[in-house]
C-alpha cells in the first residue's frame, strides 16, 4: 500500500509506503496503561537531583503522550504513572512480537462495574472483565492500535474462536507481568480520575471463565466503530 502526492502544476513529493494492508486490534483493560512518558525509575531521578523524596517543594514535570505537562510531587504519584507507562509498554513489546504497532492511540474513561458492563460484542472470548473488578466506579483503559501485518493477529480455527476475537493475541499476553497504581495521579486523562488499581494475581488475565479476567481484546480488517 502507497500514499503520495502529485500537485498540480507538476511537482511531487515522496511517497509513504506500507507493506500490508491495515489490520485493527483494539484492547479494553483495567490495568493501568497509559502514556505518562514517566519512564525514568523513582530511585534514579531522585538520584539524579540528590533528593530523598519529592515533594510540594521538589517537583518533577513530564510532558505525556497527549502533550499535556504533569508534575509530580509525591513519591507515590510518581511510581503510579510510571507504572502505567511500564504497562503499556509492556503490552506494545508483545504486540511488537508479531506486528509492527503503526499507529497506537489510549484513552483512559470511568465504568461503572466494568465487570457487568459489555465492553465488546461479536465474535469475542470475553466482553467483560471479571468479577474482581466490580468497584463502581473503576478506571478502563483503550489502546487502539493499527498494524500493516495482515493477518499477523488474526486467527480462523475452531481451537481459537474466530479470526475476530483477538483471542491469539490474547493468549500470548496472558501470564505476562504488570504493576498496580497505588496512589492517586495529578488530575487529568492519564489517570482516569485518579483511580488506584491493584492488579489481581499481579499479571494479565485472559480466562472467559476468571474472576480476575482483566483485558480483553478484538481484531478486525476493517476499521472499527467509534465507541
């Protein structure tokens, strides 16, 4: 697939160019995932600043994925958004495995009991979270991604459900490691309303059946609805 541009009095440019027609995943999860940018480790920027703690005094400011400026003034704040950075980050590196992450893009929104809530429907392993994660309300995170690896997620096999449930991109993040958000984060999108989540089992969880179901996935070929 190319895009470029030819103008009209003759002159063009460089095209742009992928290697695949475009596939969609799109991922709904209550662990913290977002993109503070906060990807320096607490003990190393106090380090860096020969300080013991932060403070209202000893502030560290961080531009996140939405361009906004953030400071932080409290240990735990900080630990918390860098949480929710080392988890997206996680959950990209394993897409990565398999498909090249083209465009990425996470939203942060409060659900009342996502445990009763659908948060997908048609062809999916699950459309909820489990049961562990009734709080009302709870923080839901959306990362939307775009790859060009066509089929590289999608599947089509009476084992793994239908090629619209993402459920092989699921298997392979399940198990995989994550840190909670324990204290509240600065106001803002990033936070979903400063929401502090503890990760049950301290992992991704992706049993239909789990109490502790806590993501949940969709592929797609076509671009997706706006929820």
């Amino acid at each position: 697939m190319a895009y470029g541009q030819v103008n009209v009095n003759g002159g063009s440019r460089g095209g742009e160019f992928l290697t695949g027609d475009l596939n969609f995943v799109t991922l709904k999860t209550v662990v913290p995932c977002y993109p503070t940018n906060v990807t320096v480790p607490l003990a190393q920027a106090l380090k860096a600043r020969n300080w013991t703690s932060l403070a209202a005094s000893r502030t560290i400011i961080v531009v996140d994925g939405n361009g906004a400026s953030v400071t932080y003034d409290s240990d735990a704040e900080y630990v918390s958004a860098y949480n929710k950075q080392a988890n997206l980050t996680t959950l990209l590196n394993v897409f990565a495995t398999r498909a090249n992450p083209v465009i990425v893009n996470v939203s942060a929104a409060v659900v009342n009991d996502p445990s009763a809530q659908t948060l997908f429907t048609g062809g999916v392993l699950a459309n909820s979270v489990g049961a562990t994660y009734n709080g009302n309300p709870a923080g839901v995170y959306t990362i939307s991604i775009t790859t060009e690896r066509n089929p590289a997620w999608l599947v089509d096999s009476s084992t793994t459900e239908s090629n619209t449930n993402g459920y092989q991109l699921l298997n392979a993040i399940d198990g995989t490691p994550v840190l909670n958000t324990t204290a509240a984060t600065p106001a803002g999108p990033q936070d979903a309303t400063a929401i502090a989540v503890t990760v049950a089992t301290g992992k991704f969880v992706i049993a239909s059946g789990s109490a502790n179901r806590n993501i949940v996935a969709k592929l797609s070929q076509t671009l997706p609805a706006v929820a």
